[in-house]
C-alpha cells in the first residue's frame, strides 16, 4: 500500500489530538441530519467517523481514506470491537493501561489486522492509550461505541456480520468502482467531510472551473445515481484559515435539494452542507444561494 504524504504520525505533521478526534466538525451535526439509524452509509474514515453512524444504528457502513495511517487506525478500531469485551475496549478507551496490558490488547487485534496494515496499526495501541489522556474525559463524544454496553453490542453485531468495510481509496475512484461492480448498492447517506474542498485546494490550485469540469461534475453525477431517494450527501466547509469553501452546486449535483445549515456547536465556524436526493415526483426547488467561491475571512 502506498501511504499518503501526510499520513505519518511520527512525522510531526499530524498533532496526536489531531489524529485521533474530529477537526473541526462536530459528530452531534452529523448524526442529526443524516439520522443513520437502519441505512447504509458511505463515510470519510478519518479518526474513526464510522463508529458515529454504527453507534447510531447503521445497517452498513462503507469507509474509505486515501490516508495509510488513517486506514490502519481504522482496522484496529474494527478489530478491537470483534475481539475485545465491551470492558476491555471501554477500560482501553478511557483509561492509561499497562505496557503488558497493551501487548495483550495487541495479540488479540493482531490476527484481525490485514498484514499490510499491522505494523502501522499496532503502533497506535500504545501512542493513542500512553499519549491521549486530554481526550479521556471527552471519549464518547468522539468513540461513541463505548458510551454504553448496549450501545458496544450492537455495533459488534453490525461488524460482525460484515457491516463495516475500509477501503484505502480515493471517493471518486471509489464510487465508480460501486458504480461498475453494482451488485445492487444504493447507499442512503454519503457523508464526506470536506473532501471536495481539499481536491480542490491540493490538487486543483483552487481552480473553480477546472475542478468543476473534472471532478466535481462526475462526483454529483455518481452521488445522484447511487443515493436512493431521499438520500443525504453531507458535506462540511470548514473554518480553516483560507481553506476553500465551495459547496455542491444544483447545476452539477442534479435531482438535490440544498440546503446550509450552522454548527450546532456554538464555537464553530463550519458550515453544514446538505443536499437531498430527490424522488422522480419532488420538483427541485429553486435555490440561488449557492456561490462560486468563499475564503475566510
């Protein structure tokens, strides 16, 4: 697997708290407007956004990242619900453990953890338990799995069965690969962070009409085919100083009603994007709202 340029933790570029908790978007946002419970869900991997909408009661959830380590982290978070007791991954979670207690934590997952992604998986067992004690007092609002017992089972339950796969890969390659292979996925929610605003900053030089024209017009048309009616694309412009922040446009992301919505936090910037798929019947509403490009101020 080839990693991301980013991705190393070790490399200084990535703060721990940064890793292992949501930047700049607020999971209580996420869970309101797409209401997980029952669907199948495309979603970033990233810290472990998963577990927000298996927490929730997804029936399914696809993740996927372009980030080696991001992946890794993600395998371990899966094995570690498929192999440890709701005590143990809870006491993992919420307090510093042993340097034997982690090596036994490790042999558990171990077997679980594609090879290609053990040895980086493995490392984070002692960097997150030894070195993220500013999140424990926090920990369920970002690993929500562990809130409650039953909460834990159900969320084993779904993995168990299958209902949680992670794939290193890019969305839009992603989703033509749904695309051609089929096999009858409809997803329900696609949840993707801000994803086009990166693609567009890191690959696109902010170039609105050429991102537009070879990116974002396939993804609306892949989002509008593979969403059932009344499917959510969900998407966050963030408050990152002079990050982009364009949202999903009804001339590319077609049959959607969008909408902006704030932060329900009350500290954050961000901007909620929602567009909803809709139904054969539904008129599409009339919406100006959308601009071609906003900077923070």
């Amino acid at each position: 697997m080839v990693k991301h340029e980013f991705a190393d933790l070790n490399s200084g570029r990535i703060p721990a708290s940064r890793f292992f908790e949501p930047v700049l978007e607020s999971l209580e946002d996420i869970v309101a407007y797409t209401a997980p419970q029952g669907k199948r869900v495309l979603s970033v991997a990233a810290f472990g956004f998963p577990l927000a909408f298996l927490s929730e009661g997804a029936k399914e959830v696809l993740s996927f990242d372009v980030d080696y380590s991001k992946i890794a982290w993600n395998h371990f978070l899966r094995a570690s619900i498929l192999t440890l007791n709701y005590e143990e991954n809870s006491d993992f979670f919420r307090h510093e453990m042993s340097p034997s207690g982690l090596e036994r934590i490790k042999e558990k997952v171990r077997k679980l953890i594609p090879d290609e992604y053990s040895k980086e998986a493995l490392k984070y067992v002692f960097i997150f338990n030894l070195g993220c004690s500013h999140l424990k007092d926090r920990i369920t609002q970002f690993y929500p799995h562990i809130r409650d017992k039953t909460t834990y089972e159900r969320v084993k339950e779904t993995a168990n069965n299958g209902g949680w796969e992670i794939s290193q890969d890019e969305l839009l390659k992603l989703l033509e690969g749904v695309e051609i292979s089929q096999k009858g996925r409809q997803f329900d929610v696609m949840y993707v962070s801000s994803i086009r605003n990166w693609v567009l900053d890191a690959r696109y030089k902010n170039n609105v009409q050429w991102f537009e024209k070879d990116y974002d017009r396939k993804l609306g048309k892949l989002a509008s085919s593979l969403l059932n009616e009344g499917g959510v694309f969900y998407e966050t412009l963030i408050s990152e100083q002079g990050f982009p922040r364009v949202k999903i446009s009804p001339r590319l992301y077609r049959g959607f009603d969008i909408q902006e919505y704030p932060s329900q936090d009350v500290n954050s910037k961000s901007v909620i994007i929602v567009g909803k798929k809709l139904s054969v019947s539904e008129p599409a509403p009339y919406n100006n709202s959308c601009r071609a490009i906003e900077h923070n101020k």
